[in-house]
C-alpha cells in the first residue's frame, strides 16, 4: 500500500527569471535623471540575464564550494595557486563583460560612465557579492597606475581596459585582461596603516619606477590570485606605495608566500589570504612617505562601491520576500494585502527610494571631480554612505527573512547568504567609526563645505518642515561638532541628503513619507493605504 502523508501547497516559488533592472522603477528613474540612460539598453540586457535561474544558481555554487588554496603539488614544489569552482570564473567573466572594473576610465565614455556603471554593480551585487571585491579594487587601481605605472610594466595599460576575464598565469602583458589586488591591512594596524612593519629597500636606485626588496606580510591580502597587487611599506622616507605584480617581467613568481585562505562569516566565494613577502620584488608609486595619500584616493572609489553592492544586496532581500508575499497566504489573504506587513514591505520600499535616489546622485559628482561643489559632495557623502546603508544591510536582511519565515532561515534560500555577506562591506575599507571620523575630519578640513550643504539643501526649503527644522538644528552643530557625536552627525547628514533629492525629485508623497519616517524626531508613523500600494508597484516596476 502507498502512504500519502500531505500535499504539499501555498508554498511559494523562488523568485528567479526576472529582469533585475526593469523590476525597479526607483533605479530606471534615477538613471534617467542623473544621467545614465544612455545605457538603459546594455543594463536591461545584463538585468535579465541576471535575474535567471542560471545566473542565480552560479551565485550559490560559488558560495557553496569555496576557493581552495593549493600550497604544493605533487612533487613537493611550491605553488601558491587557488582554485575555485567553475562557477566563480562564469561570474567573473560577466562582471568584466560589464566592465565594472574598468567602465569609467573608458575614454569614449568617461566622462558619463560613473552612473551607468553605479547602476550595473548594483545589479550584479543582486546576484553574487564575492565577485564584486576584484573588480572594485582593480577600478580604483587603474587611475593609480594610468599615473604611476613603472615603464617596465608599459604594456599592462591596455589590457587593464580590456573587457576580458583572463586566469592564465602569464606576465600582465602577455595576457587579455587583467585584475588588480590590495594589500594593506597587518596584524598589528588594521586601519591603523602608519603602524605597518612590512619594509622596502632599493634594488638600485631608488625613486619612483624603481624596483625594491619587500621583507614582511599581510594579514588580509585580498584577492590573492589577482596579476598585481598595491601594497604598503616603510621606506627610509615613510611609507610608501608599491607595485607588487604576481608573475615578474620574466615569468617567474614573485616571492609572495600564501600561508592560508581566510575563513569568513560570508563573503565566501573570495579568496581573501594572508601571505608573507620573502624578499619579494616591488616597483615605487610615486615618491617615498606619499603611500598614504596615494592610497587615500583609491580609498573613496572603494567604499563607495561598498555602498553600492549593500544597497544592491538589500533590494535582492526585499524583492524576494516580496515575491514570497504575494504567494503566501494567511488566514484564506496573501501576506502582502495582510495591513501589518504591507506596513513592513511599503516601508522597506520606501528606504530603497532614498537610498537609489542618493547613491545615483553620489555616482553623478564622482564623474565631475573638476567640479567643487561635485567633489565636496562626493567626498563627504561616500564616507557616510558607507556607514549608513552598509550598517543598514544586515536589520534589513533580517527583516526580510522574517517576511519568509523558516524559509528564509534555510541555506536553500538565498536570504541566508545575503546576511551572511553583509557585515564585509561595513567593515572593509573602514569600519563605521572610522567613515564618521573621516567626515568629521572632511568638515572640519575640506574647504567649501558649509557652501556645498548649503546650496544643496537650501534648493529644497521650504518643501518639507521637518527638513527645515532638522537642517536648521543640525547647522547650529556641525561647527563645534564632537568626536562622540559623530555616528548621530553623520546619520542626519545623510538623512538629509537624502531626504532632499526625494523632495527634489520624487513623488511628493513619497518624498514627504521619507521625512516622516526618517526626519521626523517624534518617530515614524504607519504609511497612508494608497502611499503603500505606490510604493510597492514601484518596487515591483509596475
């Protein structure tokens, strides 16, 4: 006899076979406003193959079988080598198709790309997190090297534009595309770079170009089977930067150790190392002691990205628990027409309306650094992006699995995952305090400032009075700021930034609903019925 023990029904479908980019209403309006429609039709294209069951599925095989390091062979020789799952190198090649490793340093579209490429990392961050850390680095790299590039490494500039995802172990300028790694953080520092041990002599001469003996380690070298990677060193003038390439000009290996891969919360499909420099050959970026401030300048592109790809891990949670919400029933109604959790669902759409509004518009003054008023916005709001939406990422996540209950809570879902991988982007590239003392530091230093705020959010006076008498409040503070008050300072900086580009530019409703539940001090208050169903249409791309 056959035993029946249930069927099994109102269980929903995963979502997958979406189109990632025309689902999105907020981002297709922003790309539109700040200047990115010229690539509607490339990220249409790429949000549909992204949004499919393939794409996804690439996603979590990477995740699920992560890279391996193999020290030796068979022999007992020396390798150094990692090995990853088929999968990552698909992804790769997509990521690099798309070019968000190099798009905005394109000369025939350089001076619109930051944008369109904004919008594509938010898309491919939907996706796979892991494959995003060698692009970032490599994007913030190449202005660096297009600068300081060593003579001997001349024919690396072109394939640093190619479009090619290249794994032969070959010298960068045999090969179709090249990657870029960074190498910074040490045991005994982590963001405290000055205090760094690992040190260079000369080779020969000494100066920019010139070749030097590394001595020391890394603890955190990410990337570790990327082409090159930028590194700090003492010198006898300070530290310094230096060119670190994986294969030297003549084939051989460079005498970077890999003693083991990192084993991490999330971010797992990475191979992020620690490794030790037995007199490894690196080549000067520019002059001796200037290591810090020519890292600085990479150091916004990163953590900008660091934004984008939470940003774009946060609309991922919030559009599956949105599909499962429209498929799940309670009590004989779908969960999304339940009003308490219309409530939750309209309110986490409505945080990624001021979030795509802001981050598109930070993108559009990264394109114009020639601008004072774009630069100061750009780095002043990069800092605090990063600490708020990356800080964000993880209640939101969390919030979304509880939209799928259990199913949500299973490695089978891919939510388990997102959260696992959100914590990364608060903490690279510098942790919360260090992005709230960086804007401190950009308010108290960088000329302009008081005049770039002021014109941005006196251009919406008037069109909110909780906008006014916040921006009114937090003016009269910003002067004798304190260091213990700068997590508070930095939140509101940007909850009005952001406030004022919904009040510039979004529906009114929605723009006054922003304030009332972020502006507001006396609290949030529940979203009007018709207000909810806007949002969630607009979250869904209808």
């Amino acid at each position: 006899m056959t035993w029946t023990t249930h069927t099994v029904f109102n269980q929903p479908q995963p979502l997958a076979n979406s189109n990632l980019f025309l689902s999105d209403t907020p981002l297709c309006d922003a790309l539109l406003r700040e200047g990115g429609e010229w690539d509607r039709e490339w990220l249409a294209s790429v949000g549909m193959q992204l949004g499919s069951a393939e794409s996804l599925e690439l996603g979590r095989l990477a995740n699920a079988e992560p890279p391996e390091l193999l020290r030796y062979d068979a022999r007992g020789v020396r390798l150094d080598e990692v090995r990853f799952h088929p999968a990552w190198h698909l992804l790769m090649q997509g990521v690099c198709a798309s070019r968000l490793h190099n798009l905005t340093w394109q000369p025939d579209v350089r001076e619109r790309a930051s944008v369109a490429r904004a919008a594509r990392f938010i898309l491919h961050a939907q996706v796979e997190a892991g494959t995003l850390c060698p692009v970032t680095m490599t994007h913030a790299a190449i202005p660096l090297l297009q600068s300081y590039l060593p003579q001997t490494f001349e024919g690396w500039r072109d394939p640093l534009l190619s479009d090619r995802y290249d794994t032969h172990a070959q010298p960068g300028d045999q090969k179709r595309g090249l990657l870029i790694g960074m190498g910074m953080t040490e045991k005994q520092g982590g963001s405290d770079v000055l205090t760094n041990t690992t040190r260079a002599e000369p080779l020969g001469a000494r100066g920019p170009g010139e070749a030097y003996r590394i001595v020391g380690h890394k603890w955190f070298f990410s990337v570790p089977q990327s082409d090159a990677h930028l590194i700090l060193a003492q010198t006898q003038h300070g530290l310094s930067c230096f060119f670190l390439p994986r294969l030297l000009p003549d084939g051989t290996r460079n005498a970077i150790f890999i003693e083991r891969l990192k084993d991490k919360l999330g971010n797992r499909s990475n191979a992020s190392s620690e490794v030790e420099f037995k007199d490894a050959t690196g080549w000067l970026l520019g002059e001796e002691g200037e290591g810090v401030r020519l890292i600085l300048k990479m150091g916004g592109m990163t953590r900008f990205d660091c934004a984008l790809g939470s940003h774009g891990q946060m609309r991922r949670a919030f559009s599956v628990a949105l599909y499962h919400a429209h498929q799940r029933q309670v009590m004989g109604k779908n969960l999304v027409d339940q009003p308490l959790m219309r409530q939750v669902l309209a309110t986490q759409a409505l945080q990624l309306e001021g979030q795509t509004a802001l981050l598109l518009r930070l993108a559009r003054a990264w394109a114009q650094p020639a601008q004072p008023h774009e630069a100061g916005f750009a780095r002043l709001f990069t800092p605090a992006a990063k600490y708020v939406i990356c800080k964000a990422g993880m209640p939101f996540v969390a919030e979304s699995m509880e939209v799928t209950g259990g199913i949500g809570y299973c490695e089978e879902s891919e939510l388990a995952r997102l959260f696992r991988d959100m914590p990364v982007n608060s903490i690279w590239e510098g942790a919360g305090n260090v992005m709230c003392l960086d804007v401190l530091r950009v308010l108290a230093k960088q000329p302009g400032m008081m005049e770039m705020l002021n014109q941005e959010f006196d251009a919406v006076k008037g069109s909110n009075r909780h906008f006014d008498t916040r921006w009114r409040q937090l003016k009269l503070r910003l002067g004798k700021a304190q260091e213990a008050q700068a997590r508070e300072l930095t939140s509101n900086l940007l909850q009005l930034a952001t406030a004022a580009q919904l009040l510039k530019y979004a529906e009114p409703p929605i723009a006054d609903a922003w304030c009332l539940q972020w502006i507001d001090q006396r609290g949030s208050r529940p979203l009007e019925h018709a207000l909810t169903d806007r949002l969630l249409l607009r979250a869904s791309g209808s």
